[in-house]
C-alpha cells in the first residue's frame, strides 16, 4: 500500500523543487522553534537536500518536534504529492498511543 511507504520512499518520488521546498518548511519550523538540535540539521543545503536528509529530518521532527511534524505533513506539497503517507506518518507518530 502506497501510504506505508518508508520516509525515503515517500520523499524520493518529488523532484528536486519539492524537496527544497519541504526541507525549508522542516529547518524554518526547527529554528521557530527554538529546537535545540536545529543546528545538527543547518548544515543541509535544501537545494541539493536527498530523500535521505528529508526522512532524517521527518523522523527527527515525528519524535522530538510533534508540532513542527504535524505542521511540515500539512504542507501543500506533502498533501497534494503524498497525502496517503501524510495520513498515514500522521496518525502513526500523533494518533492514538
């Protein structure tokens, strides 16, 4: 099933200007707020950022940043390109426990 796609799966289906786009969303929300680990991610270029780099920042933010996350699975380019896995990492990292 398409929404239990692994983050890097998820994230290696956009074109580069999806990417950039998200990885922005993800570092602009970690600085607003004040996440203490935002500089262990400042370093990742969001022109050039990898599936990879965008699932680390998604996991990061799924268990350390709940509300950076739910933000970020709500942005239009994840809604309009992956929103079965949006759905999904939603209800898995901030539904029911």
């Amino acid at each position: 099933m398409a929404d239990q796609q692994t983050p890097v799966e998820a994230y290696g289906q956009l074109d580069q200007a999806q990417r950039t786009e998200l990885a922005t969303h993800f570092l602009e929300q970690m600085k607003q707020a004040n996440h203490e680990d935002y500089e262990k991610y400042a370093h990742i270029d969001a022109s050039t950022v990898t599936p990879e780099q965008l699932a680390e920042l998604h996991d990061h933010t799924a268990k350390h940043l709940p509300n950076v996350f739910g933000t970020v699975m709500s942005h239009p380019v994840i809604t309009a390109a992956l929103a079965g896995f949006a759905v999904y990492e939603l209800d898995r990292h901030l539904g029911k426990k």
